[in-house]
C-alpha cells in the first residue's frame, strides 16, 4: 500500500498542490474517512470551481469562502457522490455565493439494476451516510465538460462506491472521489455500493493516462496506476480468501468477514462485513456461489 505524506493535513489549511488547484481539509477525521473530506479549488482567475465542499460544518463553510482570493468568486459547485462527508455543504455554499451544484445526479442516480432490485426485495442494510436530500442543480453526463476562466473537467461517471459517483479529470490529474485513494482500500456497502461496478471503473481509470490522483480523502496518490494495479489485486486476492473460506464451509457475510479479515481491528469488522457482502452478491451474479431465500443481512452462502 501506498505511504502518505501527512505533514500538511491540517483543518482549514489552504495547501497549493499544484499551479491552480488547492486543497482545504474538512474537519471530519475518522475511521472511515482518515484525516477528513478533501475540498479542492480549482483556478487562479477570476472563476472559481470546490470539488466536494464537505459536511455540513460552519468552520468548514468559513474556510472555503476565505479562500477565495480578492477578485475570485464561485462559479462551479461539483459533488463525487452524495455521501454525508461530501455533498451536504453544497446547498448552503451555493446560497451564499449563487453558484451552481453539479454532480451525476441525486442520491439513488446511478444505481444498478441489480442493487436496486435487491434493495427494494431484500433487507440488505447499508445506506451508511448517504446524504438523501441531495440533488443538484445539473445533472451531469459521463464525459461532460466543465470550464471556467483558467481550468476545464471532465466528468467521468465511475459507480461502485457509490451509483452517482463521478471523477473530474484535469488534464493529466483526476479527482477521484472515494473511488482511490491512497490511505485505504475503499468501502463498497450494497445497495449504494456495487462491486461489479467498482472492479470495471477502476480498470476504466487504470487505462487513462494519468499524473496525479487527488483523492477525496488523504494525501495525492502519485503513482496512479500502480495504486489501480494494487487496488484490483486486493480486490481480486479477497475474491480468492471468501471461495477458500467457503470451500471450508457455508457463512454469512459477517462471519466471512471475520475468518478473512484477520489483520484488522474489531471495531472495522462491521465495515468489512458490507465489503464481503459486495463480493458475495458479485460472485453471486457470476454464479459462484449460491443462497437460500430473500438476499439480507444475515443471508447464508455456499459454494455453487
């Protein structure tokens, strides 16, 4: 796994990453988001774009407005995906400034069929923070672009951690949401998260040329495809250890997760499970492994 550099990961710090793009950290640490939501402006003209203006935080609303320099104003409000550390922020920043929110859509936008029909037939759970009264200005297409006076963005729409999740490319950096980042491998919780949908975006990425990752969470990824290589390999080596488990015999999703995940704390099992369902209900399409009954939480897999 990638290390990171941590020295400049400071709440409501203004930090130039390069010509045109500064990140101010959100002040929203936790297990599941590492030091906090990354908000990162864009140009140094007069157009002003925020990629992900975080939670819901006075503190944090504060920090984004004071940053814009003398002359500058919002002019783009652009959301990865409707989860609670990164879209709420968005209503009041676009009030204060009347600048538009654009993201793929609103909070179920993007789902797949799959997930959505196991959501309304199964007790799934999951749903962890999702900012349900999200809903942008624009909706926003794979491959549209976005400029301002001094900078353009691609959306490119790549679910699996969640079904509205966009990435914004940048010439050869892209803002990756919490599609990669470099602290952690990322949590895919069905039904908003899908990781059929994961595995293909992330090779989508992984055959873009790309420079930098700029994360929603952490510090720069600077070795992109490696990071892609690894995060695909992980995935796939997980793929491996629950066919093994289940050779041994039948399981929930829970109980997989704590014969697999055995290198991490108890308190990250609850997140490990929603991983290992993703994968079962992955291999489950790919007819792998089979289940009695409605799919929920406390469902029992086999091997096909």
């Amino acid at each position: 796994m990638q290390a990171e550099a941590s020295d400049d990961l400071i709440p409501e710090r203004v930090v130039t990453l390069a010509p045109g793009i500064r990140r101010v950290l959100a002040p929203n640490p936790s297990p599941l988001t590492g030091p906090g939501t990354n908000s990162y402006l864009l140009g140094d003209g007069p157009d002003i774009a925020i990629i992900d203006p975080g939670p819901e935080d006075a503190r944090h609303l504060d920090a984004l407005l004071s940053a814009l320099g003398p002359g500058q104003h919002l002019t783009h409000i652009l959301v990865t995906h409707a989860h609670l550390d990164h879209s709420p922020l968005a209503r009041r920043l676009s009030a204060e400034t009347g600048a538009p929110v654009l993201a793929h859509g609103p909070a179920l936008a993007g789902r797949s069929e799959v997930m959505a029909r196991l959501a309304a037939a199964g007790d799934l759970g999951g749903g962890e923070g999702t900012d349900h009264a999200f809903l942008p200005d624009v909706a926003l297409e794979d491959g549209a672009r976005i400029a301002g006076s001094d900078w353009e963005v691609e959306a490119i729409w790549t679910p699996g951690h969640f079904g509205n999740h966009l990435c914004f490319a940048m010439g050869d950096l892209v803002f990756t949401g919490d599609l990669v980042m470099g602290w952690a491998s990322t949590l895919v919780s069905p039904p908003d998260g899908d990781l059929t949908d994961f595995m293909a975006s992330c090779r989508r990425l992984r055959h873009r040329p790309a420079r930098l990752f700029l994360p929603g969470h952490g510090a720069p990824v600077t070795a992109p495809q490696d990071r892609l290589d690894w995060l695909i390999g992980h995935r796939e080596m997980r793929e491996a250890q629950l066919l093994q488990a289940l050779a041994l015999s039948p399981g929930s999703a829970a109980d997989l997760a704590a014969r697999v995940y055995t290198d991490i704390s108890p308190a990250m099992l609850p997140a490990a499970a929603r991983n290992v369902l993703a994968h079962l209900i992955d291999l489950t399409g790919k007819s792998r492994v089979t289940h009695d009954g409605e799919l929920g939480t406390e469902t029992v897999f086999s091997l096909a």
